[in-house]
C-alpha cells in the first residue's frame, strides 16, 4: 500500500499563504513551496470528519470554549509530556503570536527589555517591537553546526533590571534543539535570580524524532511558584495552523490574569465553531496520525542529510533534534542574502525563509521545510544541485 504522507495534492487556489502568496513573496507562482512553517499532508481524517460534521449544522455563531476542549489537551499533554495541567491553569488564546505580543505588553513596560536567543522565528522580534519593548539578544552559540544557548551571556542580560522578560524556542525554530534538562533548569535558575517572567513557546513540543531526544517541557523542571507561562497548540503538531486556536498554561493565576487584561482589552479572545473542533479533535484522535507523519518526516530528514552531504558540499545542514524545519547554512556558496535568496528563487527554483529573517545570525542560511512529500523534496533538491553545479562552473 502506498504512503498517505507520499500523496500530492495541490493546494493552489485554497488561499494557502504557502502557495497563494509566491507571487507577492517570490515574484514568481512556480518555486517549489518550501517556506511558512505548515505541511503539506492532510490533517487526520478524524479531525477532517469532526469539521464536516460540524459543518452540516449550518448555525455558525458566537462560540464558547467547551469544557471537553480543555480536557481533550490535559489529557494529551499527561499522556504525551507527562505533564498534569490543572483546569484553572489554562487560558484559550487566538494564536502563539498574539500572545507573545500580549505578554510583552503585560509583563514589560514601554521600552523595557524582552529577551531572545536569535537565530529566532521571527515574531520573536516584531511581537516586542510592535509592543513598543526592546529586543534583548542573547544569540544562540553554534559549535560545529549545533546550537547551544548562550547562559553566562544570558545571565548578564538578564541581571539588567530594565529586562523583564524572556521568550523562549523550545524545541527551537529555527535550528531544531530540542533543549535538554540541564540547560532548562539553567534558564529557570536565572529566571528566579532576576525575577523574569519565561514565557516558553513550545508550539513545536510534539514534533520530535523517535531517534533524537525527547522533549522536556520547560513546566517539567519547574518548582511552584515560579514566574513560567507555556504557550502550547494543535497547530503545528495536526496541521491546523490556519484554525488559529492555542493555549498558554500558568501555575501562576496572578501572571495568567496580567495576560488576561491585554487580551480583554483588545476583546481578542474569541473562538470558532471550528477552531474548537479541530483543536478538540485533534488532541482526542490524533496520536496515531502524529506518531506516523513524524516517522515520514525522519525519513525526509535522512534523505536530505544525505544528499546535501554527498551533493551539495558547499551547504551544511543542521541535523535537527525536532521541528520539520532545517537550518541551511549556505554560507559555502559565497552569496550575500539578497543574492542568495535570488539564487534560490531564480535559478533554483525554490522557495524557503532566507536565513537573514531571523536574525543577523541567519545570514548566509536558508530555512527549509520538510514537511513535504518526499517526491517534492527530492524535486527541490535535484533544481538546487542542478544551480549550484552551474554556478560553479562559472
Ligand atoms: C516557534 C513558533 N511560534 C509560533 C508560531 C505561530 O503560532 P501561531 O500561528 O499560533 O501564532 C510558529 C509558526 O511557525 C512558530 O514556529
């Protein structure tokens, strides 16, 4: 029987911002789509039949947050991260972003500081710009193509007492480390010395390799009372990131009534009808799903190692820990960003996240998206190599 994840199936035309935006984005409709941090499989079937039932009942309106949506992700995440959330712990927001933004507004004030670990997805920096905070840098340290977090330097932001806050990437978009417990327990360690609010984006938490470690919730290495709000959703782990629904999860009531107030005052915490079910039906029946996409995405993974190793020997790939997302370091072709997104773009074929996005950090990387049909994959691939072989003839 063939593969599911092996199905191409266009999704032109679906106002996917993925494929309906390239021309705004690429200039150009036809590079192979290998950007925005969705897939390109089909959402479980469970979750597929829930919208449809769902939608044969034609009244769509305001909408609450059912208390079976609420048990459907404690109990996913004891099942999955060991992880008892408490009802009361829980607060329903419109997406990750939205509460990144909120939370900077809630826990730092005007011109106050918000820590990153750059190369980072980049609302990292436009949910505190936008805020009116500053960006506080404590870059990711890269040794021999992996990435560690940077804690003396971190500390030393940190011990500023302007800076009050930190976001962090766990597992991390877009190197892919899956942090392990002895660096959580060092950011925390940090936090109580300096009275930071860690707002944890663990967006990415499911999508870790059976053959690399597993992730750690930052909650799990955590003592009562400490100042941690998680942000979690279905999105990334069902492929249901255009429903728009997330969670953040706090011990701390005083810090989830803080966010509440940003959120209220915005009367930003609204729901679907199918939001709600996806997100309920994605938690309740999609385990399976997951377990069998990860495994597919392992093997798109090993092939590009592969073949960028053997074919490609002026770009190196970070072998990633999580996340089907790669960090392409690009830097071999002795390209400036502007020009090395053209070379991708127009003589490759392809489209991806210019490194340069994330950070200054990024510059000279690409970030690639796996999460693809290995056929389109290996389509992408074969264009790069067939550029690169030109361009080194040149
Ligand atoms: C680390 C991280 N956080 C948040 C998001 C987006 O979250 P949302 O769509 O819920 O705002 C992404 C999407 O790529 C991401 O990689």
């Amino acid at each position: 029987m063939s593969n599911p994840f092996d199905q191409v199936f266009s999704r032109e035309g679906t106002c996917a911002v993925k494929f309906d935006a390239r021309r705004a984005v690429f200039g150009r409709e036809d590079v192979i789509p290998l950007w925005v941090a969705d897939t390109d499989f089909a959402a479980p079937q469970a979750v597929t039949d829930a919208l449809v039932a769902r939608a044969r009942h034609p009244a769509y309106g305001y909408t609450l947050f059912p208390d079976s949506l609420y048990e459907s992700m404690i109990d996913w995440f004891r099942e999955h991260h060991d992880w008892t959330i408490q009802r009361e712990w829980v607060r329903m927001a419109p997406g990750v972003v939205p509460t990144l933004h909120a939370a900077a507004m809630a826990f730092a004030e005007a011109g106050e500081g918000v820590m990153i670990q750059p190369p980072v997805y980049p609302p990292f920096f436009s949910s505190i710009r936008k805020a009116g905070r500053r960006v506080v840098e404590n870059p990711l340290v890269e040794r021999d193509g992996r990435y560690e977090m940077d804690l003396g330097h971190l500390e030393s932001c940190a011990s500023d007492p302007a800076n009050k806050v930190l976001f962090l990437c766990s597992p991390h978009n877009p190197v892919g480390r899956v942090w392990c417990r002895k660096e959580l327990e060092g950011v925390m360690a940090i936090a109580r010395r300096h009275d930071l609010v860690v707002v944890s984006d663990e967006i990415h938490a499911d999508l870790v390799y059976r053959d690399r470690p597993s992730h750690t919730m930052l909650a799990a290495v955590c003592e009562p009372g400490d100042p941690l709000l998680t942000t979690v959703a279905p999105s990334k782990t069902f492929n249901i990131p255009g429903m728009g629904l997330s969670a953040v999860v706090s011990e701390r009531a005083d810090l989830l009534g803080r966010l509440n107030g940003v959120f209220d005052s915005l009367h930003m915490v609204q729901c679907n009808p199918f939001s709600v079910t996806a997100f309920e039906a994605g938690y309740r029946h999609g385990g399976e799903w997951l377990a069998e996409m990860m495994d597919y995405v392992r093997g798109n993974r090993d092939f590009v190692l592969g073949f960028v190793e053997q074919r490609l020997p002026e770009i190196k790939v970070t072998d990633p820990e999580g996340t089907y997302l790669l960090w392409l370091d690009c830097r071999g072709l002795e390209l400036d960003d502007p020009e090395l997104k053209r070379f991708m773009v127009e003589q490759a074929g392809v489209g991806m996240n210019p490194g340069i996005t994330f950070g200054e950090q990024g510059s000279g990387f690409m970030r690639l998206n796996i999460g693809s049909p290995l056929g389109v994959i290996r389509g992408a691939l074969e264009q790069i190599e067939v550029a690169v072989v030109a361009r080194r003839s040149q």
